[in-house]
C-alpha cells in the first residue's frame, strides 16, 4: 500500500475536465495586447487557446458569455506552402503573394483569393493516375471539401509529367488545384492549423495584421476568425493541457539493434521520441507488444546524476534499480540500466490526442429499450448527439432510415446520463408527442441534413451505438480494495474511475446488479496531502460524494459507491471486503 500511495501521490495532477482534445479553457477578461496575453497564459495556464474543432469553438463561446472579440493563440508566422494531401511540395511553377492555388487558361499556375473566388477543379483518387474534373464553380476551400467527399483529394502536382495532365484535363479553364499557403501557427508548440474558422473574405490584411481574434459579438457571426493587430487590447482564451498519459500515448517496438542514442535519433524522426512510461497503464501497454529481447525506453541519467526522460518529462513513476545510465525493458517486463553504447532493439511512441470514440450503426430492427439494451451490452450506450461536430460524425454514418438515439422524453434527456439537449433539429411539427405516446427520439438524414423525429419507443428501427474505448465488468466476488485493485490489473486494466455524469450513470447500472451494499471504486485517500486520487491516474474534477470526506484515522480509507438508489460515493475503511468493478480500456472520457 505504502509503494502504491507513493505512486499515486506522484500522479496526482491539476483536477482536468476529459473531453475530445482533452483541454480546459479559461476566458480571461482583463484587456491585454497577443503578446502580452500569450505571456499571462503561459505563466498561470499552458498557454493562449488553440482551437482544433467545431466543437471546441462552441465550449469556448459558451463560458465567455460572448462579451467580446477574444485572442486566441493564432498568429501568421511565414509562407508555408503545402498540398491539400499532405504531400511535400517539391514541384513549382510560380511566383505568389496569395493563398491558395488555381491553373489558368494559359496552363499558368496562379495564386488566387481562396475565398471570394469560384473555380471549377480537379480531384484524384488513390491511383493517381485518375484525375477527375469537377465543373462546378466553387471556392477553394469548397473544392477541398467536395474532393474529400467524393474523391480523394484536391490534386497535387509532383512533377513536369503531371503537370501536363492536369493541364489537359483543365481544357483551358481556370481550375483549383491542391495547393495552398497555410502560414498561420498555434502559440503552444508552434503547430500549424488544419481547423480553420475565418470570416467571410478573412485573413484580409496579413501585412499588417499578423494576430488572430475570434468574434463574440452578437452582431457578427460569433466563433468566427479575424486577422487583427497584435497591440489592439482584448480579452483573451487561454487553456490547461489535461491530456492523460495513456490516452495520448501509442508505442513502437523497433526490432533493430541501436545503441541509446541512435535509437532516440530513430524515434525522434520516425515518431515522437523513445518510450516514456508515467502510469500503472502505461507500463500495461508494454507488456502488450512482442517484445522479445531488452529494448531501450527513453530513461536516462544526466550529468547531475538525476534520472529524466529523454523528451524531457519528469520521471513520476520508475521501475528501474539502477547503477548505469540508460534504461531497458527486458522480455519479462522488468526495467533495468544498462550502458547506453550497447546495441539494444528500442521502442517508440507517438503522442496521439484523437478521441477514441466510435459511433456505430447496428441495422437491426429493435426498439428503442432493446436497443438501449443492446448497446449496453455491446459498446457503451445508444448515441448522443450534443453539438455540431457529433452530428456531423453521425451524419456521415446515416443512411435515409429513422434510426434510435439516445434521446428521450423524461422529461427530455439522454440514455448515458448526460441532460445537455442543445442541439434541436425537429422535423416540421416536432416534437408532437401524439396520443401521449411517442416518448423516443428517431433521426434521419434528408438531403444531407439530419433531423429529429419523436416516435413510439415500441417501435422498431436500427439504431446508432458509441463506444468510448472503456467497458466495464462488475466482480461479484467480496474483496478488499487491495485485492480489488490487483485483480483488475491483472484481468483488465484498473479498478474503475468515474469522471463525468455519463460516467456515473454506466458504473451505477452496473453497481445495481451487485450482490454486496457497496462496490469498490478506484479512489484511495491521502491525509499526508490532504485529496482523493484516483488511482489509474485519471485527472478529474467530478466527484459524487454524499458528504465531503475526512481523513480517518491511519489513513487506510477507500472510496465505494452505494451499490443501490443514489450512487453516492462514501469512504470505507480498505479492508473491508465488497463486490468491484473493473474496466477495460483508457482514462480519459471522450462522449
């Protein structure tokens, strides 16, 4: 117990809100230049705001009030020109001043408004060898957007041979082609953006102008994107990085023999950089890969005798029993140094932030219960559709069939718990409720719009079910929560955490079903530093309690939720013996 609060304590970070990038923003409203904003962010926060998504702009505007034009971490850095694929661009034909990129009647490559102009284009797909044009006037940004439909991409050009192609297949007429100047980075990291909100005819005045705002204004078309003056004072998003570990993390096994630091100059290259392992879980995906023989991680000791990872994190959770200077997983698990001149296979990761839900449809005639049921059973539970960016992923998966969502009329809420019912696309008439009986929540996509449709829930249609990565499997069998704890990393990956309502509402359907008063949760209690931990070390700041917890005597208390009416979280001394539950999968909620 004494290794593991160690641990934990270690863990324990700033309390985080989980969501699909796994960022908290903060709207300050103090009035201050970028520059000076970029500096306040990254003092008390990570830094100024990046937004990457639709559905993050909507959680920014929605605790700023939408007082202000607002900063986010968006500035012009320089030309980087670039195909719409990803290709690098090692072909030109031109000179530029503008953004986007179209092939004249003269067979000239020109750079063009991207958005107040409208040209026909060509697309590809895979083969490259089937170019496709496209002879509807649009703006380039539409281009892209119907060739990625439809196709595979704007096309690229990689050479004189190409070039010639595409110019016969233009016929002489100024058509869109892939590439495009995308200068504009994010404060933290320097990355480029792929998500782009501009305004109509924005950026419009780079020269001068090399910050951006976003609109919160009522009289402007809120969220939107406008290239300003860095000096001009404004409020400002800035935003905590409360990624897990776990969920960002996907590891390489390398079957070449390297010494330590070749092997960090492959993963740097190849990947992100050698292993890092900060968690019980972590630790547990390694044991996953087919490791056959010592592989290096990125552990390392520096000149000032301090161990430290090779991508620069601090060394939280350490398995190793060390006298040299470079750190190895062997083939039964165990960490051990080694000296960093030998040649050893090595292992990589990348570091992912892509949500790892899934939204599936089951075309099975059910009704709405059994759907519920079956999704339960399955995946996690019948879809929710919150926001505009979840109604494009389900757009993109619905055929012209109602189908079940999680939507229903209790009065309206979702089947995973959660009560945030902002999104109302109804049908005409909708919701009539007629007869007093059409109490479940059908949709349907017409003509490329999905809309809502209140229906018997005794009917049968297919349905959509998500699947947010983590399953959860109740232990009938009374343990104490030491046990508890190493029988789900030993079956599964962790005694379970709870981080969000939804989250709640799926670990107290299966507490229902136990056969003791109360079920063990993954919370563990430390008086020395006075907080709750969770002890896969998931970072949340939701918490269920009945009453706030006191430190006990000894401090041996862990954290159980009434296994019957309410789910309300109490502490209980660790030796008790309850009926767990365990879970499959990665912390993080991502629905």
């Amino acid at each position: 117990m004494e290794k593991l609060v160690l641990l934990m304590l270690l863990l324990a970070g700033i309390c985080a809100v989980a969501s699909g990038h796994f960022r908290k923003y903060h709207f300050v409203e103090d009035k201050k230049s970028w520059f000076d904003a970029q500096s306040y962010c990254r003092e008390k926060h990570t830094d100024l705001a990046t937004i990457e998504s639709q559905e993050e702009t909507e959680k920014v505007l929605n605790i700023s009030a939408g007082l202000n034009d607002v900063w986010i971490g968006l500035y012009y850095d320089k030309e980087n020109w670039q195909w719409s694929n990803g290709d690098n661009v090692s072909y030109y034909n031109w000179t530029s001043s503008l953004s986007c990129t179209s092939v004249d009647s003269k067979g000239e490559w020109v750079d063009s408004d991207c958005n107040n102009i409208k040209f026909s284009f060509i697309c590809y797909n895979d083969t490259r060898e089937s170019y496709i044009l496209i002879d509807q006037p649009k703006t380039w940004y539409e281009a892209q957007q119907y060739c990625r439909k439809n196709y595979t991409d704007l096309v690229s050009i990689k050479n004189n041979d190409e070039d010639k192609k595409i110019k016969e297949k233009a016929n002489g007429k100024p058509v869109w082609i892939g590439l495009f100047n995308n200068p504009w980075k994010w404060s933290h990291k320097g990355e480029y953006s792929s998500f782009r909100n501009w305004d109509k005819g924005e950026p419009n005045s780079v020269g001068n102008n090399i910050c951006v705002e976003m609109y919160g204004k009522a009289e402007k078309e809120r969220g939107k994107w406008n290239d300003a003056g860095c000096h001009f004072p404004s409020p400002f998003f800035c935003y905590n990085e409360s990624c897990t570990d776990a969920s960002c993390t996907i590891y390489h096994f390398v079957a070449t023999a390297m010494n330590w630091s070749s092997a960090q100059t492959y993963c740097r290259d190849k990947y992100t950089d050698l292993a890092t392992v900060h968690s019980q879980e972590e630790a547990k995906q390694l044991d996953n890969l087919n490791i056959s023989t010592n592989a290096w991680i990125g552990m390392y000791r520096d000149v000032s005798e301090n161990w430290q990872w090779s991508n620069g994190d601090e060394v939280t959770y350490n398995m190793r029993r060390a006298k040299l200077f470079c750190a190895t997983v062997s083939k039964d698990r165990d960490w051990t140094d080694s000296v960093c001149h030998d040649t050893k296979h090595f292992m990589c990761y990348n570091s992912s932030k892509e949500t790892s839900e899934r939204y599936i449809l089951i075309d099975q005639l059910k009704t709405w219960y059994e759907a519920q049921q079956y999704c339960r059973e399955h995946h996690t539970d019948l879809v929710s559709v919150k926001n505009e960016d979840e109604n494009n992923k389900i757009k993109e998966k619905a055929n012209g069939n109602p189908v079940w969502i999680g939507l229903f009329n209790n009065p309206w809420k979702w089947s995973d718990g959660g009560d945030n019912y902002t999104l109302q696309n109804w049908s005409v008439n909708q919701p009539d409720n007629h007869g007093g009986k059409e109490k479940c929540v059908t949709i349907q996509n017409k003509s490329n719009k999905l809309t809502l449709n209140n229906d018997q829930c005794s009917t049968a249609h297919p349905f959509f079910c998500y699947d947010d990565g983590k399953k959860l499997f109740l232990v009938n069998e009374n343990k104490t929560w030491e046990e508890a704890v190493e029988y789900c990393r030993s079956n599964y990956t962790d005694l379970v955490s709870i981080e969000s309502e939804q989250e709640l509402q799926r670990v107290s359907q299966e507490a229902n079903k136990a056969s003791s008063s109360h079920v063990w949760l993954g919370l563990l209690q430390s008086c020395t530093f006075g907080f709750w931990y969770w002890v896969d070390g998931a970072q949340s700041c939701y918490d269920n309690w009945a009453q706030e917890p006191r430190c006990q005597s000894g401090c041996n208390q862990c954290g159980v939720m009434t296994a019957r009416n309410g789910s309300k979280w109490t502490e209980k001394p660790c030796t008790e013996r309850f009926n767990f539950i365990c879970y499959n999968g990665t912390t993080g909620s991502s629905h």
